[in-house]
C-alpha cells in the first residue's frame, strides 16, 4: 500500500498525537491530564515521567522507608552488597537528575505545586539519610570504592542546586554530610572517569567553603584533558572505548568541575570554555544518534542506565549551548519520544513503581555485575532540561524534526564536521 504526501503527513501528525497526548498516568492517578493534552506542550509529560521515576525513590526516603521497601535486584556475578551501596545509588542519582527542576522558583500552577511537595520530601530525605537513628542512615565509610561514585552524584545534585538542596538544610545535618563527604578520602578512585568523581566530591567542598583535597581535583584535570582525543571523545582511561561514558560521566562532571574552579579562580574563563565547546560539539553526535522513531544504539556498557545516556545532551540544553545549527525545539522533540518509549508504558517498572533491571523492558541479563536497582536512577540525568523555565525556547518553540527525521524524510541537511578544540 502506497500513500501520497498529505496522507502520509496525516498519520505522521496522528501519530505524534497519540504518543504525546494521551493522558500518561502514575500508580493509577492521572497526573496533569489537562495541560498534558495541550497542543505543542510536552514539557507535562517529562515532569510526569520524571516524577514517576523519582517518586518512589524521594518518598520512601523521606518517611524513613527506602531501605525496607526498595527492592534490590542485582546483575549477575554481583560484586559486592547491594545492601551496602545501593540506596545510595538510587538517592544520588535521582537528585543529581532532579536538581534543576527543584531549583525554579515557586508557582501555583499544578507543576509548582508538585515540584514544592517533592522539594519538601527531598529535604526531609537529605535529613533522614544523615541521622543515624533514622532506618535509611547511609554510612559513606564502608569497606567499598562505590559510595566515591555515588557520593559524587549526590555532590553534582548540591552543585546544581544549592539554594534548594544544601542551604536549607539545618547546620546539623550539614556537618554529617561534609564529615561524610571527607570520609571518602580514604579509598582510591579507578583510574578512568572515576577520577571525576572523587574530583567533584573535592569541587564540593570547595564550593561550600570546606578544606579540600586539591591533588585529587587537578589530578583529574589533568589526566581527563590528557585522554581527549579530539572532535568531543575523550578516552576513558588509556584506552578508548565504543560506549556512553562521555555522556553518562565525562562531559558533564567535567564542565561542572571546571565551573568551580573557574569561579574560584583556580582556572581560567578559556580553560573552561574549552571544555563547554567539547561537551557542545559531542551534543552534536548525541542528537543524530537518536533515529527517527526515538530510538537509539545499544552499545557498550551498563546500558540499564537507560535514558541517562543522554546525559552530555541534556545537560548542553541546560546551559543552553546548543551548537547553532542546532534548534532546542528539535531536540526537545527528539527526547520527548525517547521518554515516551521508555517511560510511557509500565516496562521498565515493576508493580510498585520502582525501575527493573534491563533496556526496555526486565531485562536482567543485559545488566554487569556492578548494577543493581540503585544504579538504574541514573536515568534521571535526561530530564536536566526541566530546569529552563517553560517560556524559554526549548519549551516554547514549535515542535520540529530532529537530524535524522530530515535526513530519512529527504529533507536538506547541512554536512557534518570535525571540530578542533
């Protein structure tokens, strides 16, 4: 069966329709059902999605819980206790992704009112999880490399909102976390993109007026610039590998560490730049690896991280250094149907709301020995762009193609190009 051009351009419209304006629900409540059906506004269902996610996470930690009903499903051959490391996982991950959507000012519309009510637990939570008599206490000073990594996350969560994360903690709980913070120093971070955690976990106290290990920040420095091996890739490590870890890790931690540093005047404005113009020319990539239908390549490791693969992306949209010829209204598109495939049906989630262990869909043997349910909250990275206000244009333009909708579609796309930095 054939269909001419307006026919075609029918369905596709219907489509796009359906998969975005249907009312998405969350444990059997509709969630901002109305504005969710307004033409040309997704940005209902990326906080639908992401409140989806994070709910079960900041809830049961907020009432002293997670521990007793997170589930802990882990990969095969998995290397250590879950029970130990995952929670942590789960908590700094999920904030890390929340962070700038917690950070916009207060409203009364029926998102503001959501994102105060998920503040509110999330404080409540910071609180819980540094009070040891609380049942979700997390001890940072375990025999176990791992809290460095997630530690990092929850730090980058502190760094990306400190007005509503860190200084509205009571002086008490503060002083619990940096003691924790300063535990870590006692544990060696692999020598790859984990240098980038124990560096920002440094950035951290740096930024809040700590003492701070300044060997472990510019050690990173230098070893992350060393391993760049141009056009946007850096190696992780000595070695390169064919996977997401400059989008999971690289990119983002090392502009926000280069943020502190430039701001403490421990680099310059050029240094960081650089650094901001490789995590943008690798955004590039990033949107033309997502095919036409929201899908994207599978390939290399801990693939349960899901949406978090487009970290690098969202995290560029944020600062809103998008490379010019690229439009925030084609990438807003390009991840809303991403988020729909994965977060729009109840594959990924078990019947308590909680992620599972796989892709799309329980996949538990794609998952390595190092995951486990905590470690799937990374997929929260995405949904940094929730942090731009709703009038900015990656909100309010009109929805448009992404690169490989025009390419596939015939339309006349610009030729891509190396880039030096």
């Amino acid at each position: 069966m054939t269909y001419k051009f307006g026919e075609t351009k029918s369905i596709l419209l219907l489509l796009f329709q359906v998969l975005f304006f249907t009312p998405l629900t969350l444990n059997g409540q509709k969630v901002l059902e109305q504005e969710a059906r307004k033409s040309e506004n997704h940005r209902n269902i990326w906080v639908n999605a992401l409140y989806r996610i994070s709910q079960p996470v900041i809830h049961n930690l907020a009432n002293g819980t997670l521990k007793a009903n997170m589930p802990l499903e882990k990969g095969a051959g998995y290397y250590s206790k879950a029970e130990d490391i995952s929670h942590l996982e789960a908590i700094g991950r999920t904030l890390a992704g929340l962070a700038p959507w917690l950070s916009l000012k207060d409203d009364n519309t029926s998102e503001g009112l959501l994102r105060q009510k998920c503040r509110i637990e999330v404080l409540k939570g910071l609180q819980n999880m540094m009070d040891s008599s609380c049942p979700d206490f997390i001890h940072f000073d375990i025999a176990d490399r791992q809290p460095i990594v997630d530690g990092a996350f929850l730090a980058l969560a502190f760094l990306r909102a400190p007005d509503v994360l860190w200084h509205p903690l009571n002086m008490q709980t503060k002083k619990r976390f940096i003691a924790a913070f300063k535990s870590l120093r006692d544990r060696s971070p692999g020598y790859n993109n984990w240098l980038l955690f124990a560096a920002i976990n440094e950035a951290f106290l740096l930024k809040i007026g700590e003492k701070y290990d300044p060997a472990r920040i510019m050690f990173a420095v230098k070893k992350i610039n060393e391993w760049y091996i141009g056009d946007g890739w850096y190696s992780d490590g000595s070695t390169f590998s064919m996977d997401y870890y400059n989008a999971f890790v690289i990119h983002p931690f090392m502009v926000e560490l280069m943020k502190v540093l430039k701001t403490n005047n421990l680099t310059s404005q050029a240094e960081y730049e650089i650094c901001v113009k490789r995590m943008a020319r690798y955004a590039q990539y990033q949107e033309r690896l997502i095919a036409p239908d929201g899908t994207f390549p599978v390939i290399g490791r801990s693939a349960s991280y899901r949406t978090g693969a487009f970290h690098a992306l969202a995290q560029t949209v944020l600062m809103e250094k998008l490379p010019y010829n690229i439009k925030p209204g084609q990438v807003r598109c390009a991840l809303s149907v991403m988020i729909a495939n994965f977060f729009k049906g109840d594959q990924n989630f078990d019947r308590n709301g909680w992620l599972v262990l796989g892709f799309n869909g329980h996949q538990p043997a794609i998952a390595e020995s190092y995951i486990s349910t905590g470690s799937l909250y990374l997929s929260s990275l995405i949904f940094l762009p929730l942090g731009l206000p709703a009038h900015n244009a990656f909100w309010a333009e009109a929805p448009s193609p992404w690169t490989s909708q025009k390419i596939w579609n015939g339309q006349q796309v610009q030729p891509d190009y190396k880039v030096e930095h």
